[in-house]
C-alpha cells in the first residue's frame, strides 16, 4: 500500500497542467499620420481600456462581451482582435491585450516539486 501511495504522489508531482486563455487584443488604426490624429487614437484607446474593464469585470465569455459592443466603438471583432479604424485608417496603428487587471505579471511561472528536483 505504501508503495502505490509513494507512486501516486511522484505521479502527481511530475505531471503538470498547464491552462491558457486567450486574451483578447485591440487594433486601433488612427485616420492619418497627424498629431492630432494620433492623439485621438490614445484617447480612444484609453476610453476603450476603461470601458472593457467595467463591460468584463465579473464576466466569463469576454469574447461575447466584445461582440455586444461593437457599436460603442464602431469596431470589429475577428480572431480576437478587436479592431477600431479611426476615419480614413491610413495612419499609424497602435496594438495590444485587452485585460481586466494590468497588474498580473506577464512571466511564466515554473513550479518545482522537491521530488522533481532530486531528479533534475
């Protein structure tokens, strides 16, 4: 019995799960190359941030959250990128992950077993 407890602990042990979500992104395209152009997509990206973490604050299917507020930002959502295009859309772009908490470290974190390490 012993034994099968011991085998079952290092089984335990050595195997891991690992679990990714996908984290929505943003692309907002600025109308042209001019100053205030580019200041109007900071200011929309902004207001976008605020917005997406009071529309997603407690909610599971974010991608769904997305969806329902398209009109909100005249954007669109495939692949999960959520993509707004200012007037024309021929200036610069500006991308990044839709998040709730910016406060979440983007490290990986590895976790060691005393027994795995023995072995390594």
């Amino acid at each position: 019995m012993k034994k099968v407890l011991i085998l079952l602990i290092l089984f335990m042990n050595l195997t891991t799960v690992q679990a990714q979500t996908q984290i929505p992104q943003y692309k907002i395209i600025a109308s042209s190359n001019e100053q205030r152009d580019i200041d109007e997509m900071y200011d929309v990206k902004n207001q976008l941030l605020l917005k997406y973490k009071s529309w997603a604050k407690g909610v599971d299917d974010v991608n769904q959250v997305l969806i329902d507020h398209l009109d909100t930002f005249h954007g669109q959502y495939k692949n999960g990128v959520y993509t707004i295009i200012l007037g024309e859309g021929k200036g610069k772009s500006l991308t990044g992950k839709l998040q709730v908490s910016y406060c979440t470290t983007s490290k990986e974190i590895k976790k060691k077993s005393l027994i795995q390490s023995l072995f390594s």
